[in-house]
C-alpha cells in the first residue's frame, strides 16, 4: 500500500489518482471511474468527486492507495 501526502480534509478520487501518477489527465481519471475501475474501501466506486479522506483506502490499476495528512 502506498500512502500520498495530503494537506487538506480530503482529496478527490480523481485529483488522488493524478497525484499518485496512475493517470496524467482528469480526464483519462473520468473515463477509467466511470469504467467501473477504481474501488474505495473495497466498494465500486463510479464518483470521480468522491471524497478520499485518511484511513480511506483506493484500488487502482493494480495499487492500493490510502491518503494521509502531510507532516
């Protein structure tokens, strides 16, 4: 699992993805959610606007995510 620094409340799904470097685009992170790609604490998630907040864990193309708060 690999943690990405956050210095907000929360991030979303999408903007998470980018940040990781799983897609370059929002748009590429719109079309693969929206494929049914993404899941959010083991759940399907089609929300690119979901809300990613730590503790919360994301499966992607392979890699389980889980944001933290920044030190």
């Amino acid at each position: 699992m690999r943690e990405i620094p956050i210095t907000t409340e929360f991030i979303k799904l999408q903007d998470l993805l980018k940040l990781a470097g799983l897609v370059e685009t929002g748009g590429e992170a719109k079309e693969r959610i929206q494929a049914g790609e993404a899941r959010v604490n083991g759940e399907p998630c089609l929300q690119r606007g979901k809300k990613i907040r730590p503790g919360d864990k994301v499966a992607f193309a392979g890699e389980t995510l889980a944001a933290r708060y920044a030190d």
